[in-house]
C-alpha cells in the first residue's frame, strides 16, 4: 500500500513538473482607447476589474505555475472577450451602452468581481460606498448615450 502511494505521488509530481511545460499566454497588448473616468471611479475600476477586463493585467507569481497558469490565463481571455475597458474607445455607442447596463446589473446583484478573485486580491473588493458611487456613475454614463 505504502508503495503504491508513492508512485502515485511520483507520478502526479511528474505530471506537475511536465505540465509546467505547457505554454500559456501572459500577455498585456497594448492600451489603445481606456474609458474615461474620474480619477475615485477609476481607482476603483482599476482595482476591481482591470485584472481581467483590459490590457493591463497584472500577472501574479501564480500565473507562472501550472495549472493556476491555465485557469488564470482562461479567465483573463474570457474576461477581455465580454469587456475590455483597453479598448473602450474602439466600442459602438449601442455597445457601449450595452457594456454600461451588463457592468451595472453585475455589480448590483454581486456576481463581479468574483468571490474567488476577491479572496487573493482584497484590493478588488468594493466597499458599499464605491459600489454606490460605480454604481451612480455608471447609470449616468447611461443617461448620457440616451439609454
């Protein structure tokens, strides 16, 4: 039995070590349009989306290990593809206003930003004051284009 537990841990170090092999992209393109935010609005979009949701990620010790590399990088992409705050300026209007109503609803109802992300960045949490204030800006952000 003893044995067999050591191979099996050789074996999943092994799979460990060669899965450290695997490339992923870490990459941060570059900025070509932010969105444009008063400096308390933007500290706190800075703080709790900009991980995820542009270009200028920063990548912690973790993402260099896999396979928190692989989810991380997964995560990024998928958060770059919804919104990319990067590339806000390259945005429709009707999409902008779209993005405007979707960050809102997801902030209300408490699915952003993730819990899990939240537990290894506590600069990401939003007290209720700057999620009121987000919040407020965001829906005359909206009013604004007229939606």
């Amino acid at each position: 039995m003893r044995r067999k537990m050591s191979l099996g841990l050789l074996l999943l170090l092994l799979a460990l070590l060669v899965a450290q092999a695997i490339p992923v992209s870490r990459s941060n393109p570059p900025v070509t349009g932010d969105i444009a935010a008063p400096p308390e609005i933007a500290a706190t979009l800075r703080g709790a989306c900009y991980d995820c949701h542009s270009n200028e990620t920063v990548w912690p010790w973790y993402s260099h290990v896999a396979p928190a590399s692989w989810l991380l990088a997964s995560d990024v992409h998928e958060g770059r593809e919804e919104l990319n705050f990067s590339l806000w300026t390259s945005y429709s209007e009707k999409k902008k206003a779209k993005k405007l109503k979707e960050m809102a609803d997801e902030i209300r109802d408490g699915d952003m930003p993730p819990w899990y992300y939240e537990v290894m960045h506590a600069h990401a949490s939003m007290n209720e004051l700057q999620r009121d204030a987000l919040l407020q800006w965001l829906a005359g952000e909206r009013a604004k284009a007229g939606h």
